[in-house]
C-alpha cells in the first residue's frame, strides 16, 4: 500500500490519491450524461406521441407534467430500478411518503445521484482548497471527498424515511375523528360514497394527509374501479394497521349485508379507545425519560459541588507536602 501510494503522489503530489479516485469517476459521468440525453428515441415512444397528438388538448399544468416526464423519461433507464419489485416497491415507499405522481420514482433517483455528485464535488473542493492540505493524508483525503457524497445520497432516503413517518402518524391522529364523521354522514342519509367525499373535504384543515387518502378512493370509484378493490389499496397505501382493520371490517360488512352504520359506530368506538390507549401509554413512558434526563444534568454538578472543595484542599494538601 505505500508503494502505491508513493506511486500516486510522485508526480501530482499530495492529490494524487484525490484525482486517482474522483477523476475516472467524473470522466465516466461526463461522458455518459451526454450519450444517454441525446440517445435515439424508443419506436414505442414515438407511438406514444403519436398518440398524445390525437387526443384532445391538455389542461396547462398536465401539459407541464407531461413535459418534466419527457425530459426524466431520456435517463429512465438508470433513474428506475430495471426488477419489477424493486420498482413496485419505491414507488408504494413514495406514496405513503404522500407523493403518488408518476414520476416520483425517477424524481427520487435523480435526486439521490444529483446530491451525491453535488455533495463529493464540495467534498473534492474542500479537500483541495483546505488548510494544509498539502500535507493531507491518504486516509483524510478519501474521507474528506467520500463522506460528503454518500451523505448527499442518503440525504433523500432519510428524506423520505421521515416523510412516510409524519405521514402514517397523522393518519393514525385524523382517523378516529374522521370516522365519527363519517357516521354521522351516513346515519344522516347519505351514501358511503358520497360520505367519504364530505369526510375529505371536512377533515383537510386539520388532518391532510386521511383528507388526501379518502378523496383518492371517491376518484377511484368515480373512475369505476371496483368497489371491492378500492379500500384494500387504501390500506395499502396507507401502511397504517388502523386503516386496514377499518378496511376489513368494511368488506366484511358488506359481504354479510349487515348495517354499514353499525359496524362504523363499532369500529369509531374502538379507534377511539385506542387513541386514548396510545396517549396513556406515552404518559407511563414520561416519568422514566425524565428521570433519565433529571440524572445526567443533575448529577455531575451535584458531585462537583459536593467533592469539589474535598477535591482541592487535598490537591492543596499534597502540593504543601512535596515543597
């Protein structure tokens, strides 16, 4: 390894490690950027075109849409997982994190490689343009250049990570009150369509996200999905187990034609002893966090105060002595 070394920083000097490792990289990308923007067009995209030219005219801001998916659309090839699961996957991981566009999955992708390139070069300048970086070492300069850029990459993951957790957190806070909501709805006469959709506009002021939800499922049935089908996706989407325990009990409710009414006023009622049972459980949490934190910021001063003249009268002592 320091022949290696010795070899690389010979004639660059004390960068040469930097420009062995980041140089081939960035060359690689430069050249690769360019060949797969201006690729030949797919013959199934042509068709697609073609297509979209004998359709009507489309609202401004789909024709937008359309544009930002053309231009991601050129470098699918490396902004989508190529396995069908993966893909599957990234893109229910992005819907509960409340982007259900069809370009979020490239989006993502395009994000992660733009900050990880962003953030390594920052990391490259910062290495080179550093105090002493002459005398930098091999280790500190590879350090240096690589920690930027897979924080840049793994910023939009943990991105996303904390998205999908606020999200399912609300839902799980909206849902309860957006069940007694909808049973007054429907105790009141109204359809289980038509509840959903008063329930969504009435919820989003406070609750966003189960707004969100329940407006997509009366846009699912409105477009003639199967009514079967729909609240299973919804949980799904959601990812909340509240969710598809409200969905089961729906299916059930309608394959053994008892009262929707009913089993909604059953369900609210649980829902409802659950979120109580939730908040009682954080409370019980609450005196073992304090007493974990009352301990580390009590104690050490405690023990300063306490030992601390103990402490000097006898480094006092000892220094008398040794005179």
């Amino acid at each position: 390894m320091d022949a290696i070394t010795a070899l690389v920083t010979a004639s660059p000097g004390p960068t040469g490690p930097l420009l062995a490792t980041g140089g081939p990289g960035l060359i690689l990308v430069a050249v690769a950027l360019p060949l797969q923007v201006r690729r030949r067009p797919d013959p199934m995209d042509r068709l697609r075109r073609a297509a979209r030219r004998r359709t009507p005219e489309a609202p401004l801001h789909l024709r937008r849409d359309a544009g930002r998916t053309d231009t991601l659309e050129r470098c699918a090839t490396f902004l989508e997982p190529r396995n069908a699961d993966e893909l599957s996957a990234a893109r229910l991981k992005l819907l509960r994190a409340g982007d259900p566009g069809p370009n979020a999955v490239r989006a993502f992708h395009f994000a992660q490689f733009a900050l990880g390139i962003g953030f390594l070069a920052a990391g490259t300048v910062f290495a080179l343009a550093a105090p002493g970086s002459g005398a930098a070492t091999l280790t500190r300069t590879i350090l240096s250049t690589l920690i930027p850029g897979a924080v840049g990459y793994a910023l939009p993951r943990y991105w996303v990570g904390r998205r999908v957790q606020a999200r399912r957190e609300e839902i799980v806070s909206g849902f309860p009150d957006s069940l007694d909501m909808m049973l007054v709805c429907v105790e009141a006469g109204q359809s289980m369509d038509q509840a959903i959709l008063r329930v969504a506009r009435e919820i989003r002021a406070g609750y966003p996200a189960p707004a969100d939800e329940y407006e997509m499922v009366s846009q699912e049935v409105k477009a003639g999905k199967a009514k079967a089908r729909v609240p299973k996706d919804m949980g799904t989407r959601s990812g909340v187990p509240d969710v598809s325990n409200f969905v089961t009990v729906l299916i059930s409710s309608a394959a053994s034609g008892t009262s929707v009414a009913e089993a909604l006023r059953v369900h609210a009622a649980e829902m409802r002893d659950k979120r109580v049972m939730r908040a009682e459980e954080k409370a019980n949490t609450l005196p073992t966090r304090m007493t974990l934190v009352t301990m580390t910021l009590t104690v050490p001063p405690l023990l300063i105060i306490l030992l601390g003249p103990a402490v000097y009268n006898i480094v006092v002592t000892l220094g008398t002595v040794g005179q």
